[in-house]
C-alpha cells in the first residue's frame, strides 16, 4: 500500500475529499489521537471494507481534556502513525495543528445533553463539548459518507450517534469492539503510562468485566448487586474507581432488572493513569 496523503488544512482536506465524492467514491473516516495500536488499524480497516477511500484524522483535541489533565504527556509519535495507518488500508491523514482547528477568537461549541449527562460526563465535566465540537468540525473537514468508532469509548460512541442523527450530518456511524491484549487489558494509547505493577494490577479491570458476563450467563439479572460486586474487586486490586454502571447498550438508560441487552461500563484511576473500559453482558 502507498503512504497515505497528509492533508494539513480543512480547505485541502476538503477539496481532496469533494473531488473523491464528485467521481461517485465514498469516503469513509477514523477519527484518532494517534499513537496507533492495534485498537485503531482494526476501525482503519472496517473502515476500507465499508468505503472506497479512508481518511484517518490525527489530532489531539484539546478542548476534550481539562485542566489538569494529560493533554500536554499524551504520547505521539507521527512517523509511525503515518507507516501504520497507510498499512492498514488509511488513503489520506488529516492532520490539522490546534490554530487551524481552533483559530484565534474561536467561540463555538456543541453539546449533546441526556447522553452526556453521567458517567464520562460526570467526571469529566467538559469532555463531551469538546468531543461533539472537534467531531462535527472534522465532518464538516472531511465529509465523510460514514466513520467508525470503537466500543472502547461507548459512551462517546453513543454521543456521536446521537450527534449525527441530531445535527442530520449524514455520516453513517459504525461501532467496532475493543480489541484487547492477549491477557485481556483493553488497547489504549493511555497504557504507556503504566508501570509494570500498575499494568499487572489493571487487569483487574478486564478480569472484573468478564467475570460480571459470566455471573449474567448464569442468570444473575440485579445490576446493583453486580456493580457492588465488581467494585469492590477492582478496589481490591489497589485501583480507585469512578464508576462501575450497568446499562441499558442502546440509550445507556439505567437498568433495575437485566433483561434487554446492557453494557457494564467502568472507569478506574491507578496512580496518574485513568482508564476506562467496558462489556456487553448479555
Ligand atoms: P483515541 O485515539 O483514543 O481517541 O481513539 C480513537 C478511536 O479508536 C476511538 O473511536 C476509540 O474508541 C477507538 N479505540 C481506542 N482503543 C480501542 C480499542 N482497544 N479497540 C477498538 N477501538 C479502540
């Protein structure tokens, strides 16, 4: 495969993505903050199954962290993003700085309400504004006919749905499953930042997942019991939780009773590092 164009300003994104469409192709996206692992090259490549030209876009948004966060260690590493993603079937990268996305005076904002309302939402007060807005501006970059997300991000997969079909933008949105290391940790950029004893302990996180589908197989349907559950054994592991939630896997709904499809979605800090993961249970 040859290496993937870089396009580094909306107008050029705009116009190679215009010309594309014009000839009767579909162009499809993979929205990314780089530092690609495996997680990634799986939604580059569903991606050029689904359409005929794929632009991945690198950037990492700031409006999406807080204050305090990771924004200024969050890992890159430009070349090898560049390699991998053209192996993986990536046409073009769309690699805007932070002025071409957020030009001095800038002062619009998207936000999607219910959806956002807890779980990220609630920990990470202005995270979803910040990943609604740089979502909607590289649509409106790119043009896809559709992108493709992970389910490692549910809640934020469940955002962008509902921000699509709100704002009528005419992306398709496709959901992709986590993929996962050998032993179970979720594939993230974020994993860098573990130590050796601090990985071996965030397992737990996985392990306490796949425990709850186990139990949910074996008929039990309380989630308050089964979030009781798998919060004390992630605690047990040394890790500080923000939440552990059973939902409903469509609306993310709260549940009394597990009947329809749900979702188990938590969020653990161990030392500086937050991480995030979740499963269907049924
Ligand atoms: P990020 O670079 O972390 O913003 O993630 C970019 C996209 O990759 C998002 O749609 C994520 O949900 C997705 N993603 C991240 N980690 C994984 C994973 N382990 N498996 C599948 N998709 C992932």
């Amino acid at each position: 495969m040859s290496e993937p164009i870089i396009l580094e300003t909306v107008e050029a994104m705009r116009s190679w993505s215009l010309e594309r469409r014009g000839g009767g192709l579909a162009v499809g996206c993979v929205p990314t903050m780089g530092y690609l692992h495996e997680g990634h090259l799986s939604l580059i490549r569903e991606c050029a199954r689904r359409a005929d030209k794929v632009v991945m876009t690198l950037f990492v948004n700031p409006t999406q962290f807080a204050e305090g966060e990771d924004l200024g260690q969050y890992p890159r590493d430009f070349d090898g993003d560049r390699a991998k993603a053209g192996a993986a079937g990536a046409d073009a990268i769309f690699y805007p700085s932070v002025g071409e996305m957020y030009p001095e005076g800038y002062q619009t904002y998207v936000t999607v309400e219910e959806v956002t309302a807890d779980m990220e939402g609630a920990f990470r007060p202005a995270h979803f504004r910040g990943v609604a807005t740089v979502v909607t501006k590289l649509f409106s970059a790119v043009l896809p006919d559709l992108a493709v997300f992970g389910e490692k991000d549910y809640q934020q997969l469940k955002v962008v749905e509902r921000l699509s079909r709100d704002l009528g933008l005419g992306v398709q949105i496709a959901g992709m499953p986590t993929v996962r290391e050998d032993d179970g940790l979720a594939m993230s950029s974020r994993n860098v930042y573990l130590s050796p004893d601090e990985r071996a302990r965030a397992l737990s996180i996985s392990q306490t997942l796949f425990a709850a589908r186990e139990a949910v197989e074996q008929g039990a349907d309380d989630p308050a019991a089964l979030c009781e559950g798998a919060r004390e054994e992630i605690e047990s592991a040394g890790l500080s939780v923000d939440y552990v939630e059973v939902r409903d896997a469509e609306d993310l709904s709260p549940v009394k009773k597990i009947e329809a499809p749900v979702r188990m979605l938590v969020a653990a800090r161990i030392g500086k590092t937050r991480l995030i993961d979740n499963l269907g249970l049924n």
